[in-house]
C-alpha cells in the first residue's frame, strides 16, 4: 500500500452481533480501512462516533430502536 494512502476509519452499527462483527471483521482487510469500530445501538454509536471520528459509518437503517 502507498504510505500517503488515506486511511479511512469506518464505523459499524447493527443490533446483530454477527452481522455487526462480520462487516468490521471484512473491511480490516481492507489496507486503505482502519478501525472496523462497532456499536450495536444508537447509543453506543453517538459514543464512538465522538470518540473516534469515523470518516464513514455503516448502519442498519431499519432497526426500530433509531427511532
């Protein structure tokens, strides 16, 4: 990988713990991805939103506990 690369910090919110690990497990893979932060609630997510500052998050938009 190039040294001056963008590395992106990706944040994971699901309910479902394996969906949730899996997604974090497959973009650690990834050399331009770091991170692979979880939350499995809206609350947790705020949490590591303001602690890590993720430059993407991937989020199950259906869970009815966002609303």
């Amino acid at each position: 990988m190039n040294e001056t690369a963008k590395q992106y910090r990706v944040l994971v919110v699901d309910d479902h713990p394996i969906v949730r690990r899996g997604f974090a497990q497959l973009l650690n893979q990834e050399p331009d991805i770091t991170g692979g932060a979880e939350a499995e609630d809206m609350a947790e997510a705020v949490t590591a939103l303001e602690a890590g500052h993720p430059d993407r998050v991937i989020g199950d938009i259906v869970d009815p506990k966002w609303e």
